[in-house]
C-alpha cells in the first residue's frame, strides 16, 4: 500500500484550467491569427482566383464562430462551394483545411495550463 501526501493544493490551479477549458472565448484572436497564417502561407504555393478575393477571405476568415465545442471559419463568397468542389473532383486540396486544428489544439493546450493567451 502507498500513500502520497500533496504538500501543496492544487485543487485551485485544476479548478483554474477547467474554466479556463471551457470558455474559448479569450483565444479567439490567437485562432484567427494561427487560420490566417496557414491560409498565407498556403497562397505561396497555389494560384490565387482572378481577384484573389477568395483567399483573402480565407486568411482573414469571413465566417467565424467560436463556441466552446467548435471552431467554425471560411468564406461568405457564393462561388467558394461551387470551386472548393471542383477542387475536391480534380484532386486538389480543400479551401478550408483542417491543417490549422493542430495550431489551434497547441494554443489550447497552453492556454489551459498556464493561462496565457
């Protein structure tokens, strides 16, 4: 049999990280920041639509929720369903990728453990 002693409470820091868990709220500016770099840095390797309106709508997500479930952002262009589509069909990748999850899950991580936006 083995007892452990905690010298030190942490039931305050763990209660702490559980608000902090569930209200995003405070890293809505990181997460927009962590979509709209993967979109510019996307740009670079891809050609952007006549206007470029597209990706900048990307970069900049036009549609952006955040609740603590989820995450929604992308483009309000009527034409991005038809072309992101097109996309899918001649095997090119998504208008709205999911590569910016990991960036965003990274923040998250940090920001329950030690508060910092």
């Amino acid at each position: 049999m083995f007892t452990v002693t905690v010298e030190k409470s942490v039931s305050s820091e763990l209660d702490a990280m559980r608000r902090r868990a569930a209200d995003w709220t405070p890293l809505s500016d990181a997460f927009r920041r962590a979509v709209g770099d993967f979109h510019r840095q996307r740009r670079g390797g891809e050609r952007p639509t006549s206007s470029g309106a597209l990706f900048n709508s990307l970069e900049v997500p036009v549609v952006w929720r955040l609740t603590p479930n989820a995450v929604t952002y992308g483009t309000d262009i009527t034409y991005a369903q038809f072309y992101a589509q097109w996309r899918r069909e001649h095997g090119l990748s998504e208008l709205v990728l999911s590569e910016p999850v990991n960036a965003m899950a990274d923040i998250w991580a940090e920001y329950i453990t030690t508060g910092r936006t």
